[in-house]
C-alpha cells in the first residue's frame, strides 16, 4: 500500500473517532448519529440508556433534586425510541407513571421535558392516547401556566387527529367521562375544573364533540360555586355560534394557492407538463373544498340540546333568586332563561314578577333587562301573567312626565311583547298610546306608527276604525292555545282563480317576471349614476362638503315631515272608507265570496293530482302576490335589518333604542367620518417597498442541491473538522438554553 494512501486511511479514522469521541459528550449529534445509522451507533445507544436507567432510579428515590443531565436524557430517548422499538418498549410507560405519581413535587423544567417527550412519543405512536390524555388532564393541576397552555393545545390536536377520518367513540368516551368528573370536583381544583370546560367547549365550536353528552356536560358548569366556570358556560349558550378559526385560515390558504397557481399559469412560461401539472393541483384543492363542505354538518344551537328543559331552567331560577354574585352575572343568568324559555316554549311563570321591579327608567342596564323580557314572551304564557307587566311598562316607561328617550324605549318593548304574545295587549291601553302619534317629538311618533304596524297586522280589532288601516278584515285573531292548521294546500286558491281568469301554462307570468328583471337593470343603472355623484362630493373641499352636508340634511328632514304627514291623511281617509263600508254591509258580501272561493279550490285539490307544471305555477302565482303587496323600499329594509339578527329568536338590546333621536353632530365629527373614508397619502418610499414576489433567499431554498451545491458557504460547511461542528453545535445548543431561561 503506498504511504499516501495509508495516510489518508489513518486520518479518516482518526476524524471517526474523533466522532465518537464528540457524540459521547454531545447528546444532540449522538442522536443525529443513531438515526442515521442505528445499527452502528447501537453500543453507544445502550451506553447511555444504562447510563439513564441509573439516573432513573436514584430520582425515584428523591424526585425533588436538579436532574439537568437526566433531562437530557428523557429528550435523546425520546427521539431515538421510534429508530429502537424493543428496546425502549417500556421506556413511555415508565416515564408517564413516574410523572403520575411525582407530578406535583417535580421541578418545572423537568415537567415540562418529560411532558414534550410524550407529546412527542404519542405523535410518533408509541404510546396510547387514552393513557396519555388521561394523565395530562391530571396535569392541569400544576401550579404551571405555560404546561397547561401547552397541554391544552396537545389535547385539543390530539383528540381532532383521533377523530378526522371518523368519530372514535371509545376513545372519547373515556375522555368525556373523565372530564365530567374534573367539572364536578371544582373544590379539588378549581384550575382543572376550568381547563377542562374551555377544552369542551373549543372541541364543540371545532364540531368535534358536538354531541349531546357534550352540550349537556358543558351545561353543568351553569351549577357551579365558581364564577369563572359559571360565566364560560353561560358565554357558551349565549354567544353566537362560531366558525373554526382554523378552518377558516386553510380555505383562505387555499384560495391563496389557487391564485397563485393561476397566475403563475399566465405569466410563467408554458410548457405541457407544466400546465398539466398546475391544472391537477387546482382540481385536487376543489376536490378538497368540496369535501369539507360535505363533512360540514348542519350546526343546531347547543341551547337545543339540553335534556329537560323544563327542569333545567327552573333549576337555574332558583339560583338567580338566591344569587349574590355581581349583576353583571346574574344579568347573563336572566338571559339565558329568557333564551331557554323563548327556544323551548316554555312556561316559567314567576320569572316575570321577578323582572318587573327592574322595569325602571333609571335602572343601570334598563335596555337589556327589556330585551331580555321581550325575548322571553311567547304565545303560550297566559295573558294574565303578562298583561301586568306591560301596563308596569306603560305607567314607568310611557308617561308625561318621562323623558322622550324613554317613551321610545318603552314603546319599542311593548310592541316586541306584542309581536311574540299577541294576546297580551289590552285594548284601553293600546288605544292610550296610539295617541301618542301626536307626540312633538318626532321619535315617539316613529316608535308609536310602529306599534300601530304591529297591531294591525296581528289584532286590528284593538284599535280605533280610523287607525286600522286597510286589508285589515282578513286577520284572525288566535285564541289562547290555537294552532296554525293548514285545511288545503297554499296557493290553490290562486291557481284556481288564474284558470277561471282564462291563464293556461304560465306563459304569461314569465314575460311578468322579465318586465321586473329589465326593471332592476334601469334601476340598478340609476343607482351607478347616484354612485358617481356621491364620488364627486368626496373630491370636492371641505368647505363644500360642509354646505352640502347641511343642505342635505335640511332636505331630508323636510321630506321626512312631508311623509309624516301625508301618512296621517292616508291613514283616515282609509278609517273614514272602512266605516263607511260596514255600514253599508260589505262584511256579508266578503264573506259570501270567501266560501265561494274555498269550495272551488277544495274541489280541485280533491278531484285531481297536481302535476309539475301547476307546482311551477302555483310557485309564480304566489312570487306576484308577494310582489303585489311588497312593502316600499325603505319599509323592506327596515325589515330585512330586523330579521338578520332575529334568526334564533334573539333580540339585540339596541334594536328597543330604535327612533331615539340623535343629538346634531358638531362641524368637527363630521368632517372626521367624511376623512374616514379616504385612503391613506403614503411617502413615496412606502409606494416603493416590495409588494409581491419572493426574495432570492427564498428562491435558493427551492433550487435543486447540485444547482447550489459548489457554493463558497456550503462547501466551507463540508470541509469542517469535527472540531469545529462540535463548537458550532454547542454554540447553538448555549442559545437555545439562554433563550429557555429568559421564558421563564
């Protein structure tokens, strides 16, 4: 062998040894080095595992001591156990009892180590979830803020993995149990208690555990001695349903993706395989999109999954009577038997005395004490409970000597109590305060039409002929109890009148139906040219604003009174009509037609079946009533305002503020909102930064290893002595730890 190459050979086991030598000392390239290779680096692996089972022993015996080395130890292990399977088969067990039973004298630090170690050994599937999940809902009991973050964020990733292709029943209900158990020992901890509500919770809005058990578990929480656990049960029932923040950031991520895809498509050069290869990726995010979408379940309000509602909600009275906790929360207590009742239909008839000595005008938090009993009537509460209440809300509320905003507020109830028990108006009094219509200020006139809407849609008969209004005689009154039964079916009525009235196959309702659509156009054509001027009144100066803005305001005011008042006219002029035709009898005429009628369209719905085509036009027949007695335009959004936020019977405490008048704004504010709108004068150096595009940086880690590979700093890296990567690997290890300890 020449000396050269014996040379070479003498270095290159020096340089392993050397190796060695380092991963012995170092923990961090021993692991490096043992899944590399681990079936040569074995020896050294069983060395330090010897070495672990010594220190593992002597911790048994004072769990209380320093283990730094030892926690160096449980992380290297932890790491190589999926490259060593049977030798470290026991080593998950062992550590997860150790942590069991010492979890509350050891250091923090090595809590912390030995917990990452199982997170990691769970992700990597040597260790059972239920074991693990068990024993980490024990650790919410620490006295460590930054564990049970971490805890809490494990189990939650944990248990969505388990159940992402399908629901795995076994092993949540073991968890479910477990945690129901946690809940009810809140004088044990009351930490564990709240950690465990906050992680039901967060599994429900994810649609992970949103079972009955689940909603039901979550409710015990109301019966708690805790504030904390009570207010986050009861934030539960009386928020809104929420979205999964995550899966919003995916979809978002997606169409991201998609653009990014699409451009690059347009602007990248074209090649076969290229396009070939976007266009699959594009159609596999669809599919994906697709596929969540019908995972999606339709999401019922938890507040309809309590067992016993009946029950439950007096249950929860009782506290609230007996309650000292702050108003705040008995306020949040309030509502949530209000929403109870208002979902479930039910009948607590003390709940209303109990509100009635709040019904007062200088009450702190008046408005959503009257939300909160509007939201709670419905028809099947006796008239008799409820009639007291609404005069208590008349005498303090709607009086004389009561502020106007007051008035409003007060009329406002009344008439939301009106809408949901119909039966609970009397006639003296809603006569009473359909005078107010003449009120001089302009929002007790508004919120008094309103109320006089109301009636005449619901119960005419409790007003004056003159304020009834037209198309008044066809309402029927329900009695208390009554249903809403169906005799034929809706619209047979009209499609036998379109026959008798010579119509065939709809034809005509179909050149109806463009007419309106060519409408729209015209109109949505007269809208753009408003757009433009209202685009030409942000360009001009301030100066000029200000005198537009006060001349429009002028003028909406004028046409607002000018409304008002032909309004009035129209109103008794349709009394005055009405009186006249009963007089003249033309209730026998109606009612002769109305039995004509429904003899007609029952012989047709019972001598034939109806096809396809007749359900079509059955359809059309009832889209052109609905258009014929549509509301104006104004009226129409009013109402689609109200119905957005009425979808599960809610109702928000500012929709009672409706029609108090607002004070003049000053010069000052409304030159503010008029700048709100304007975009921002950026400098030119922020018109010059970077906006699109990815940096060279990022371009280099996307290029293939050979197109890089003869680079000064990768080739400085290859030619490192073991020497030197030692000293770069403790210089990397040194700043992990500085940055532990400033965490702490």
């Amino acid at each position: 062998m020449p000396f050269s190459e014996e040379w070479k050979l003498i270095r290159k086991n020096r340089r392993k040894k050397q190796e060695e030598e380092a991963a012995m000392t170092d923990l961090s390239a021993l692991q490096n080095l043992c899944k590399r290779d681990p079936s040569g680096y074995r020896e050294e692996f069983l060395l330090q595992f010897k070495h672990f089972e010594s220190q593992f022993k002597i911790f048994q015996l004072q769990p209380t001591g320093d283990f730094e080395q030892f926690q160096e130890q449980i992380t290297f292990l932890s790491h190589v156990a999926a490259v060593y399977p049977k030798d470290l088969a026991e080593f998950p067990n062992s550590l997860s009892q150790a942590l069991e039973t010492h979890y509350m004298l050891l250091t923090p630090s090595l809590r912390r180590a030995i917990v990452q170690a199982l997170i990691l050994m769970r992700n990597r599937n040597l260790i059972s979830s239920i074991d693990i999940l068990s024993l980490f809902f024990k650790l919410f009991r620490c006295p460590d803020k930054g564990l049970r973050a971490l805890l809490h964020k494990h189990i939650v990733s944990d248990v969505r993995s388990l159940n992402l292709k399908h629901k795995n029943n076994k092993v949540n209900n073991v968890l479910q149990n477990f945690m129901f158990t946690l809940i009810g020992e809140v004088t044990i901890s009351e930490i564990a208690a709240r950690k465990s509500m906050e992680i039901m919770i967060e599994l429900y809005r994810k649609r992970i555990w949103n079972d009955v058990k689940t909603v039901n578990a979550i409710s015990t929480g109301i019966f708690s001695k805790n504030p904390k656990i009570m207010t986050a049960a009861l934030h539960f029932f009386l928020g809104a349903p929420e979205e999964d923040p995550d899966s919003e950031d995916e979809e978002a991520d997606k169409a991201v993706r998609v653009k990014y895809l699409k451009t690059k498509m347009v602007h990248g050069k074209k090649t076969r395989s290229k396009l070939k290869k976007a266009e699959s990726e594009i159609k596999k995010l669809g599919k994906k999109r697709e596929r969540t979408s019908r995972i999606n379940q339709v999401n019922f309000p938890a507040i309809e999954l309590i067992h016993d509602p009946q029950g439950f909600t007096e249950k929860v009275f009782a506290i609230l009577r007996k309650s000292k906790d702050s108003f705040d929360l008995r306020l949040m207590i309030m509502n949530f038997i209000s929403r109870m009742i208002s979902t479930h239909k039910l009948i607590l008839l003390n709940f209303y005395p109990y509100l009635q000595k709040y019904l007062l005008p200088k009450q702190q938090n008046v408005t959503y004490i009257l939300a909160v009993l509007a939201q709670s009537c419905h028809d099947l509460i006796p008239p008799e409970v409820l009639e007291p209440v609404v005069r208590c809300l008349a005498d303090h509320f709607v009086s004389d000597r009561s502020s106007n905003e007051a008035m409003c507020i007060g009329i406002n109830t009344i008439r939301e109590i009106g809408s949901r028990a119909p039966l609970s108006m009397e006639a003296d009094l809603m006569q009473d305060l359909v005078q107010y219509k003449n009120h001089k200020d302009k929002g007790v006139v508004m919120a008094c039409r309103s109320l006089i809407n109301t009636i005449r849609e619901l119960n005419p008969s409790l007003l004056h002929k003159r304020d009834r209004g037209k198309d008044t005689k066809d309402v029927k009154v329900r009695a208390y109890g009554q249903g809403d039964t169906r005799s034929a079916i809706e619209g047979m009525e009209l499609l036998e009148e379109y026959y008798k009235n010579g119509g065939t196959n709809g034809s005509d309702l179909d050149d109806e139906e463009e007419g309106e659509e060519e409408e729209e156009g015209e109109e949505g054509e007269e809208g753009e040219e408003s757009m433009d001027q209202s685009m030409t009144m942000e360009d001009a100066g301030d100066s000029d604003v200000e005198e537009m803005m006060e001349g429009d305001d002028e003028e909406e005011e004028d046409m607002e009174e000018e409304e008002e008042e032909e309004g009035e006219e129209e109103e008794e002029e349709e009394g005055e009509e009405e009186e006249e035709m009963e007089e003249e009898g033309g209730d026998e005429a109606v009612n002769e037609q109305k039995k004509d009628g429904e003899s007609m369209f029952m012989k047709l719905a019972t001598t034939q079946v109806l096809s396809d085509e007749q359900w079509e036009l059955i359809r059309k027949l009832k889209s052109r009533e609905e258009e014929k007695s549509k509301p104006s335009k104004k009226r129409a959004r009013e109402d689609s305002d109200e119905e957005e936020g009425n979808g599960l019977g809610i109702l928000d405490p500012s929709s009672l503020e409706q029609f108090i008048k607002k004070k003049k704004s000053t010069k000052a504010d409304r030159l503010a909102k008029i700048h709100e709108g304007r975009s921002e004068h950026k400098s030119s150096k922020a018109n010059r930064e970077k906006n699109g595009g990815t940096t060279n940086k990022e371009k280099n880690k996307k290029k293939p290893f050979l197109l890089v590979s003869k680079k000064r700093e990768i080739q400085a890296k290859n030619r490192r002595s073991a020497k030197d990567e030692q000293a770069a690997n403790t210089k990397v290890a040194d700043t992990i730890r500085r940055q532990k300890k400033y965490k702490r």
